[in-house]
C-alpha cells in the first residue's frame, strides 16, 4: 500500500519504467511495465474535498501480475478487461492476458526486434473490444501491422462448441460469410502458412531440401534456381557432392529471379559464402555450414544460386529439362539448372 506526497526519497522507483496504461472500465486501476521485473498493476484510491484533491487521506495498492513475459514493454488494456503486452527484445512477442488471468502468445515480430507500441483500435471500427489492435515493429525498416481477432483461444484447455464474448468472438453479425478458418496441426511436417518457427519448431524449424544423389555427372560450377511457395523461406545452408576428396575453397553466388541471361556475367550476383571447406567425395555430401549472409527468399519469389569449388567438381544427377521443377517440399521448389565449367564462364 502506498500513499502520496512530495518526498522523492519515498517514491514508486523502477531501473526501466516503460509505459503506463488505465482500465477503460476502472479508471483508478492502471496497468504498468517495468521491462526488468515484470507487469504491475496499481489500484489507486483517490479522495476530493470540495473538489480538491486529498493526498492525506488518498493512497493505493500495488501488485505485480503473474506474468511470464520476458522484458515487458509497452501495454494495452481494453474494454473486455484483457491486457496486451509488447516484449522489448529480439522476439518481439505479444500477449495476450485475459480477463480471467490465462496468458496467450498471440503473435511476434518478423525477423529480429522489439514489438513497440499497440493500440485497440476496435471501438474505432464499431467492432468488439480487442477484436483489431495497431503494432509497431522495430525491426529494419520498421513497420506498423494490423493484429485482428487474436482472442481466438478460450481460457479452457480444450475447446469448447459455444465461446464466449468474454473470450474476444465477435457478437456483431458479419456483413459477410467468413471464410472457413485454416487448420494448423504442428508435427505434420508441413511448416503451415499460419505457423513460426517459435510456434512449432517440428514443422517450421531449420528443415532440409534433398534434391538428388550423386551420379557421374559434374563440373566446376553448378546453378540452379528455386521458388519459395506457401511462404516467405530463409536459406542458411548448402550442400552437395564433390567428385574427390581435398580441401579447397567454396563459393555461393545469389541472384534474385531465373539465373537466364546471367550464367556468363557476374553483375547483379552477391557473394554470400566464399571459405576452404574439406569435402568429402562422391559417397558423403559435403555441407559449407552457415552461409556468411543468409538468403531471405519472398512468397512466391525465385532465387538463384551458383555453387563453384576451385580444383574439384559439383556432382550433380543428370536432367531431362532444364528448368523444369525436379524436387519440393511443399515449401521450396527446385529447379533443374546446368553445370559450368569454369566461375561465370562454359556453360
């Protein structure tokens, strides 16, 4: 319990005192973060006399919430009594708590960076309490994304046929048939559209793409393209087969879109990996490790690669058509390509 005065010395302190925000429905009770020790919520009682107000006989109470969210920064609380609260690291998580206490993970930001900044914007648009909320993204470039209905979970650990307004379902009638919602199974080994990695790691964590096995065919360098489908990828890795065994320097080009009309200049190609790497011959694939800059491929884009080895060769099985789709995933699609026989020169 504390009360108000003019000492300093006696005042509420906090090392990162970050935002501040009041009950819509109990303006004396505010919510407060404090990004080092967690989620605070005080309950002021507030006394007038004749319309002044009354330090001697006001006071408050504070309380820290059960909350297990790591550097809690800025928060949100709305007229359904739920609070949001932004996380001011790299994850950039956002929760939900609901009215009852349950906390929900309802979204992150993409790449790495604090989620800062979030807004209900639901009374705006004549829609429910915490059905549509602004974020702000601190990622590079920043951006501003728009969260809709993220109550879909209920505060029971199973699902229940009817739920409840309190648990964020609209109660207004649609203007519109919704559209049937996307079911999400995680362990299905398919990284779904509405899955992250930090939502499921078995579907959506580093995964592998096996094009083909070794045969006799290969040549100094090898390119080909590939096309991310169902959603945004990041290559961080490659490997392949070399005709013998040495230690020798290994270089990855990249070029957005189809490699035509570019397998014989070097303009427009970056560099992402160059290091001498032991490889292991025709029986065991030889992986580079982490590319020196990961390849950030969009939906639906296409992504050249070219992989050149110095006194060695690429294995690679022979193709029927150059360009045709020859491996996927579900994720990634790869193309057939060509061998050159030399760096951007003998196709």
């Amino acid at each position: 319990t504390g009360s108000f005065g003019t000492n300093s010395a006696s005042a509420v302190t906090g090392t990162k005192l970050e935002d501040i925000d009041a009950s819509p429905n109990h303006p004396t009770k505010v919510v407060l973060a404090e990004q080092l020790s967690g989620v605070y919520e005080l309950d002021f009682t507030l006394a007038f006399s004749n319309g002044v107000f009354s330090a001697a006989t006001s006071s408050f109470t504070i309380s820290k919430l059960p909350l297990s969210i790591s550097s809690p920064d800025n928060v949100e609380w709305c007229a359904d009594d739920s609070i949001f609260v932004c996380s001011d690291n790299n994850e950039g998580a956002i929760h939900r708590r609901s009215s009852s206490g349950v906390v929900t993970k309802i979204a992150a930001t993409k790449g790495t960076g604090e989620s800062s900044g979030i807004y209900d914007i639901s009374e705006l648009l004549d829609l429910d309490p915490a059905s549509v909320l602004l974020v702000n993204s601190m990622t590079c470039p920043t951006s501003m994304s728009v969260i809709v209905n993220p109550l879909t979970k209920t505060d029971t650990s199973g699902p229940t046929s009817h739920p409840t307004n309190a648990e964020g379902q609209p109660s207004k009638t649609p203007t519109k048939k919704p559209t049937a919602s996307p079911v999400t199974s995680c362990g299905n080994g398919i990284c779904e559209v509405n899955e992250y990695s930090d939502v499921c790691q078995a579907d959506c964590g580093s995964r592998t793409l096996t094009t083909n096995t070794v045969d006799g065919s290969g040549a100094p360098g090898a390119m080909f393209q590939v096309k991310a489908v169902r959603r945004d990828i990041k290559v961080t890795s490659l490997s392949f087969f070399s005709g013998s065994v040495n230690t020798d320097l290994v270089e990855v080009y990249t070029i957005p879109g189809e490699y035509i009309d570019h397998e014989l200049s070097q303009d427009g190609w970056e560099l992402v990996f160059s290091g001498n790497i032991g490889m292991l011959g025709r029986n065991t694939l030889t992986t580079i490790g982490t590319l020196d800059t990961a390849v950030q491929i969009p939906l639906d884009g296409i992504q050249s690669f070219f992989i050149t080895v110095a006194n060695n060769n690429v294995m690679y099985q022979k193709g029927t058509s150059e360009g045709s789709m020859f491996a996927t995933d579900g994720t990634l699609q790869f193309y057939q390509g060509i061998g050159l026989t030399s760096k951007f020169t003998g196709t």
